[in-house]
C-alpha cells in the first residue's frame, strides 16, 4: 500500500551538479504531478503530466525538465543546480481528469544546493 | 489577486474549541474544491472533499458559497492532533483544470 513513492529523502548537492529526482506510484493513476514548496511561498506547480506520454510546463518550470516514463513513474530532473531550487519537492498524483479528483503526495524530497 | 487566499493565521485555540477557515477563490468556474492538512512540512494529506451541499467527516464540517465564491472548514471540539496547516485547494479551469493551493491557515491547538 505504498501509494506515491519519491527517491531520495534528501539530498545535497553543489551548485552545478545534476540530478534526478525519482516518483513512482502505484494507484494506476492517469495524472501525476511535481510541486516545491518553498517557506511563505506555498505549493507551486514545476510540471505536470495529465496522461501517459504527455508533459506541460506549470508555474516555475524553468531550470528543471521532467520525463514520464510509463505510467507509473514521473521523474524530474535539474540539469544544472541553482541556490534558488533549494526547497521541498513533492509529487503526486491524481485519477481521472485535471482538477476534478483529490492528488495524493508522495512524502517529499529535501534538497539543498551549496 | 491570488486565485486562492486564506488568513494565514496562526489560529491559537485551546482545546475543546471550534474553530471556522475561510478561504475564497477568484474564479467562478471553478468545480472541484478540497481541504488538505499539512503537518510541519510533511506532505499535504486530503482532509476532505468540499460539496455543493455541504458534507461532513466526524468532527469536521466544510461548507461551499457558490455566490459569494468561498469555502469554509469548521473543527468542532478541537484536539491536540489537529495542530497543523490547512490548505484550501480549487480547480482552475483557465489552468486546464489544474489544482490551485492557497498558502495554508497553521491552527495551533494549546492544552
């Protein structure tokens, strides 16, 4: 009954470096979802995938670029790490359409960028 | 003006207390409505739907204004365990239906 799983917990990096953050989830749900949340700032919407095969940018994508390699595993990737992408990074997922089902979150992913 | 905003808070209410959240929302198509609890930087946890009629879940009642385009959350007879951030959560069809997240309202539940 794992739901959505997120790899690693935590992590630090040095800016520059690269690195993958991982989701999986096992509720064969169409849509799935990556967020940061940042203090004061709320949950903001990196990227977003509403069906297998299809990603879309949301409100802060820039310096980050997603894969969604079946439909069960939605990956985010920072290709070069900026101070400014330390944060909390949840993803999550939902059934059936957009917007009109509950997304459920994965426990979060720290990451911090020296 | 955001697309969802609540009173951040802090609520301090002792136990046993009810305690009502407001939250509006700017766009009148919006059809889904939810509430979330987020403990200390965890992950946001479903609290409940929000239905047009009302609904309620034990101690906690949620309330939709279509007209005046708010939601409420009441927590009657408050626990200790009901410290938390809660996050009103709308569906923004101009965003391709995507959720929309308010900042949160922290409710702290004092002995």
């Amino acid at each position: 009954n794992a739901g959505v799983t997120q790899t690693p917990k935590f992590q630090v990096l040095k800016t520059g470096q690269s690195m993958t953050l991982q989701c999986a989830q096992d509720m064969n749900h169409n849509s799935m979802y990556w967020y940061r949340q940042d203090p004061g700032m709320g949950l903001r919407l990196i990227y977003y995938s509403a069906s297998e095969g299809t990603t879309d940018k949301g409100e802060v994508p820039n310096g980050y670029n997603v894969s969604r390699l079946n439909k069960r595993e939605f990956s985010l990737r920072l290709e070069s790490a900026a101070p400014s992408q330390t944060s909390v990074y949840f993803c999550a997922s939902s059934d059936g359409g957009m917007g009109y089902q509950p997304q459920h979150f994965g426990d979060g992913t720290r990451l911090s960028i020296l | 003006r955001k697309e969802v905003e609540q009173d951040p808070g802090p609520f301090n209410v002792p136990e046993g207390a009810t305690v009502a959240f407001n939250c509006t929302y700017s766009n009148s198509a919006s059809q889904s409505f939810f509430w979330y609890r987020q403990d200390c930087r965890k992950e946001p946890k479903l609290l409940m739907s929000v239905y047009s009629s009302g609904n309620e879940d034990g101690r906690f009642t949620a309330q939709l204004n279509r007209a005046s385009q708010y939601i409420s959350l009441l927590i009657r007879d408050s626990k200790l365990s009901d410290s938390a951030t809660y996050l009103c959560v709308v569906n923004s069809y101009n965003q391709g239906g995507k959720l929309i997240f308010g900042q949160g309202t922290e409710l702290s539940v004092k002995p």
